[in-house]
C-alpha cells in the first residue's frame, strides 16, 4: 500500500490587478455627432461591426492601426482627438505646437 501525503491546498483564484486609469475614447460620440452607424463605420474601415462595437465600449483594445483607421475616417488630425468629446457643431479642434525657446 501507498502512503500518500496530506492533498495539497485548493489553488486560490488570481484576480486580475484593478485598473487605476483607463483612457476613454470618444468613438461613439463621433459617430454620433456625424449620423453614422456603427455598422457604417465598420464597413468604412473595413472591420466587423462586432469589432467596432466591442472598441466603443471597451470590452476590447484596438491596434494602433484601426485607431488610426477611425481617426482618419473621422478626419480628426491624430489619434489622439479620439480621447476628446467632439467638438460643438460649427468648431474645430487644432493641435497647436510652441516650441520651447529657453534652450541654451
């Protein structure tokens, strides 16, 4: 007969660490503010609508390149505008650089 030892102790679940930021993006208020479909936009950036939906409410991440994809389509001057609202109806949001002239 075998001797065997005490079972070893019931494995605890892992839980994923919180999140303390997560950045929000704007695509459904763009698409909003434009009188687009999510199935629409989908079709533009050659996507599955199920994709597109999934990105608009966060349950997954999107490359860089269907962020840009978006933005493009939006005509929005990086990918970064799609972290912002839209901006009202009748104004434009600009990306202004100043160069730092205290260098010496």
């Amino acid at each position: 007969m075998i001797k065997r030892g005490k079972p070893p102790p019931k494995l605890q679940r892992r839980y994923k660490p919180a999140r303390i930021w997560r950045s929000r993006l704007y695509i459904i208020e763009h698409r909003e503010a434009r009188g687009i479909t999510a199935a629409g936009l989908a079709k533009a950036i050659g996507k599955s609508p199920g994709l597109v939906s999934q990105i608009e409410t966060g349950r997954c991440g999107a490359s860089p390149e269907t962020l840009e994809d978006i933005a493009q389509f939006f005509g929005l001057d990086h990918v970064g505008m799609l972290f912002e609202p839209p901006a009202p109806a009748g104004w434009r949001r600009t990306v202004m650089i100043v160069p730092n002239n205290n260098h010496r």
